[in-house]
C-alpha cells in the first residue's frame, strides 16, 4: 500500500518542480558570490567608499552589505588592540580595513571571514575608515585564505597611504631607528640610500616590547596604518623585522628519498634520464637531464656514510645550450641571504652507465694539472640570467662547501633594470617572493679523447649538504 501511495504522489510532485523551475527562470545570470547572511557581498573598497561623514551606518535591509577577506594582523603579539583586527581584502585588490568588534577578537592570521556590514557604523578615525563595534554574531569563519604582501618602498606607501590603508606592506634594505635599539616607544625606518622616513610604533605591553631589534634589515614587513596626515606601519611580531645579516641556517643534510627512475633509457637504474623530483628533509628539489640519487660509489664508500644514497652531479657544465646539464633545482623560502653547498670531488672513474643506443658515461681519472671541482649557483630574474662560480678545488675526495651570497633587492633591481627597463621591478619582486636556483656541476675535466658527439665529460660531484641562510 505504501507503495501505491508514493507513486500516486508523484506526478504532482514533478508538476510543482516544473512550475518552481519555471517561476525561477531569469534572463540575467544568477548572481554565484557568498551570501551567508543574505545580503550582497560588496568589495573592501566598495565599503570603504561608503564613509562619506564622521561616521554612518551601512545600509541594512535590502540594501544590507557585507564583505569577505583575509585576518592579517595578530592578536597573539598584542601590538594592535584587543578588540581589533585588520581584514584584507581576498580579491584582486589589497585593500584593507580596521574592524573593531564590540568584545576581544578570537581571530589569527589568515581566517578568511565573511563580515555582514548591514546596519553597522563606518567611522573615519585618525585618516581611517573602521568598521566599528561588530558583534561575532555578525561573522563567520569560512576557512583559511592567503594574505598578499605588496613590496614598495617608503615613498610609495606615504603617497598612496589612502589607497593602502590596512594593506600589508613590505620594504627592503634598510634602518630601525630610536628607543635605544629596542621594541619600545615609536621606532623610525628608513631605507638606504634614501631620505624616507616611516614610523612603526610599538603599544604598551607588546610580548616583543624592550627586547632588541637589529638595526640593518633586509625586509621590514607591517600594516599601513594611518594616524591623521601620518602613515604609519604596524609590525605584527619580531619576524616582520628580518636583518640583512644571516641570523638563522636551516641546515638540510641531503637525506634523500623518494626517488624515482621514469625512463628505463639508461640501463643503470641509478642513473637518471629526464626530470624527477627529490623529497628531502627541508626543502623540494628538482633534478634535471643526467643526475645520480645513487649509493656512494666504491671508491667514495670510505668516505660517505654507508645505507644512503646521495645526489651525484655526474657530468660537468655543457658547452651547448642543447647539451645535457648537471644541476639540482632549488626552490627557498622568502628572505634567503646566502646558501652554502657541501661537496666532493668523486674518486670514481671509469665506466659508470651505458644506454642501449651505445651512449656511455665514462670517467677519466683525475689529473690536478688540468683538472678541478668547482660548482656554480644560478637563477633567472625576469631577463637576467646570473651564475656565481665557487673556487676550483682541486682534490678528489675532500669535502668542500661552496658560499653563495643572494643579492638584495636593491642590487637586482640596479642589475636587472639595466636590461628590462619596464617590468624589473615585478621580476624582482616576483623572484624574491619564491627564489629559485639551481646548482650547476662546473668543474673541469679534460678528456684528451673527446668525441664531439658524445656526452660532455664526467666530472662527477656529490653534494653531502645544503645551507640556506636566512
């Protein structure tokens, strides 16, 4: 009986579906963005825009507003008030602006939120637009969102301290000032080879307050904020202030694994032939053309801890952009200032691998007359194109360590605008935000016997471990 009832039930119930779809029907496409309060989601700036007093309320009802964006300031550092926070905008804008709830904010860094504005006060404040006394009620946590960092220098953010207001800012190279060498009172920034000047105060009970901060920096990161006709920026916590000096080494000590071998044209299958990836303890690398992950050979198993693999530099820089190359790709985080790379010279020779079209890797012994190791750092920015080489050694068997200093930002931007006029500053900027590199095998080895068209000659190298200065 159940059954006949349900089936009898249904074709009014596909009639009602088919009118509801009918009513819905719209000639305009729908509107997709969040609505999580029933309300039209408008910009940061949009909202800003609204502030045209001393304070108004937003428009409530049908007109209700709300906004989305990324939490970029910290609670936890308690250099920013306990009720206030700084919501940056997660479109393609940066946009920011000061939210003040009416009890403590629960929020970090990151929470991406949605903020229902209607009905809510925008009060002006000291050359600020604030969002102010916001129940929790009134937001929602939908996640966690990335936070923009723009890079500009003092100049530009005093000239556009309207438009950026509440955005995270980054300088580079430059000087803390004031308070005796400490996080105390107001401290001034100033970058080199420059005459602009920007405050960055630190609050009452800060957890960094009266400790010591170095006085050359390389970044210097915050919030631009605004007090009256005077920008300031808010430092967050300590690691927005990073000195120029190497201060922290992460040390990655090459334990490798992970290693897979996707083309069986080498017949080794130690021996690589086309990109794969390196999984370490620290960091991501890629390897590219001719490169071993291979236990240490015979002749160096005296000199390497045994149960290991190692990656082995086989062949030495190609003469021709079409040879193939020994490298190891690196990908750092922000802030690197120096990476130092441990290696030897192999004691291997002879024949490591053959291919079955009759290619061959093959080692000559090493002859310090002509011979040496020497490895090299190299990196793209935009249309600059830089390698560092070590000093030559010339000793099998020995382990050397390569120190590769990175430039700051305001050396690569004078080398790079020499050649890209235009787009320098975004290559720069781009590069220094993810710094890749790659670290090439230069040494020299001679082979009297040289075949032009075989492989480059081997001058194999192992790198025992990697540095990364920050």
């Amino acid at each position: 009986m159940n059954n006949i009832k349900y089936n009898k039930q249904l074709p009014a119930l596909v009639m009602v579906l088919l009118l509801l779809v009918t009513a819905c029907r719209k000639t305009d496409a729908p509107d997709l963005s969040p609505a999580a309060f029933g309300t039209k989601t408008i910009s940061i700036t949009q909202l800003k825009a609204l502030s045209t007093a001393a304070e108004v309320r937003v428009p409530d009802g049908a007109e209700g507003r709300q906004i989305t964006g990324v939490v970029i300031s910290d609670r936890e550092a308690k250099n920013i008030g306990p009720k206030t926070f700084i919501l940056q905008s997660d479109g393609a804008d940066t946009a920011g602006i000061v939210v003040q709830l009416d009890s403590i904010s629960p929020f970090y860094p990151g929470d991406w939120l949605v903020i229902n504005a209607s009905g809510q006060k925008l009060q002006q404040q000291d050359g600020e637009v604030v969002l102010k006394d916001i129940p929790l009620s009134s937001i929602e946590h939908i996640g966690k969102g990335v936070i923009k960092v723009i890079s500009v220098s003092v100049a530009e953010a005093v000239a556009n301290a309207g438009r950026w207001n509440g955005t995270m800012i980054r300088f580079y190279d430059g000087n803390l000032s004031g308070s005796s060498g400490k996080y105390s009172g107001v401290l001034s920034f100033r970058e080199e080879d420059s005459s602009a000047v920007i405050q960055a105060p630190i609050l009452p009970g800060a957890v960094f307050e009266n400790t010591n901060y170095p006085a050359g920096l390389s970044t210097f990161t915050g919030i631009l904020r605004g007090r009256g006709t005077n920008p300031y920026v808010q430092i967050r916590n300590t690691d927005d202030v990073i000195s120029s000096r190497v201060t922290r080494v992460v040390t990655d000590e090459m334990h490798i694994y992970g290693m897979t071998n996707p083309s069986p044209y080498w017949e080794n299958p130690n021996i690589i032939s086309g990109s794969a990836t390196l999984e370490t303890g620290v960091s991501r690398y890629s390897v590219g053309d001719v490169v071993g992950n291979v236990p240490a050979f015979t002749s160096d198993a005296g000199l390497l801890p045994p149960k290991s693999s190692y990656c082995y530099l086989i062949l030495r820089k190609p003469e021709y952009v079409w040879d193939f190359k020994s490298s190891l790709g690196l990908t750092t985080r922000p802030g690197i200032k120096e990476i130092r790379v441990t290696f030897m010279g192999s004691q291997v020779t002879g024949l490591i691998t053959k291919s079955s079209y009759g290619d061959v890797i093959k080692v000559n012994p090493f002859n310090p007359a002509t011979d040496s190791f020497k490895l090299a750092l190299n990196y793209t920015v935009g249309s600059f194109v830089a390698d560092t080489v070590s000093a030559a050694y010339a000793e099998t068997g020995k382990l050397y360590t390569a120190v590769f200093r990175v430039p700051s930002r305001r050396e690569l931007l004078k080398t790079v605008s020499a050649m890209d006029p235009y787009f320098y500053k975004t290559s720069v900027d781009q590069f220094l935000e993810e710094p890749k590199f790659s670290i090439v095998n230069y040494s020299d080895r001679v082979d009297p016997d040289i075949d032009p068209w075989s492989l480059p000659p081997s001058a194999p190298v192992v790198i025992t471990k990697i540095e990364y200065g920050y």
